[in-house]
C-alpha cells in the first residue's frame, strides 16, 4: 500500500510541475468578438488558454478542431487546456455568437508568438 501512495504522489508531482510550466496565452471576449483572433502556439506542446468574458452575457467557446467546449460566465475568466498539437489551424468560435466571436489557433515549430509568460 505504500508504494502505491509513493507512485500516486510521484504522478501528482509531474502534473503540477506541467501546469507550472505551461505557456499562457490570454484571449479577451468583448463584444461577442474574441482578441486577439488569431494566437499562435508552438508544435507538441501542452499550453493555457486563459478567457476572459467581458461580455454582460454568456458565451459558449466551441471547437471541433481542438476537440473542446466551455461555457464563458460574464464577467469571468476560464481556462482551457489545449495540446499537444501537430503543425496546423485550428479553428474555434462563440457557439452563441458563431459568426461574429470567430478565432484561430496556429500551430508551427517556432517559437509562440502572444504568449504571457
């Protein structure tokens, strides 16, 4: 049974030291308009999305590309996790404003652009 705990422990200690290490990249939601629009990341790496909806309603962030959905509270931040991603777009919207708050993930092998840390 101790050892069980060790190897538990041991797992818990890699996840919060990835969490540490992720790369944040802010995205703002006002006016139903996500900003930037565009935020590129870099290649097979796990990174934070951090966002903020400065908006008075809700708003739902979608994306089949990136296999991922989250409602956004007015007035709130949220966080999605994203990655490891291959080379590529990857596209993702405001599922109740879906053809104003528009938006794209860049996936290349250099270094990320907009990132906050």
């Amino acid at each position: 049974m101790g050892k069980c705990i060790i190897k538990q422990c041991l797992c818990l200690l890699v996840l919060i030291s990835f969490e540490i290490n992720a790369k944040e990249y802010l995205i703002v939601l006002k006016d139903h308009l996500f900003y930037p629009s565009k935020i590129t990341i870099p290649e097979n790496q796990k990174v934070k999305l951090i966002i903020e909806n400065q908006d008075d309603t809700p708003e739902e962030f979608d994306s089949f590309d990136l296999n991922r959905e989250k409602v956004l509270y007015p007035h709130r931040k949220s966080v999605i996790y994203i990655g490891p991603l291959k080379k590529g777009r990857y596209a993702f919207f405001g599922e109740f404003s879906p053809n104003s708050a528009t938006g794209v993930v860049i996936v290349n092998n250099k270094e990320a652009q907009h990132a906050n840390n």
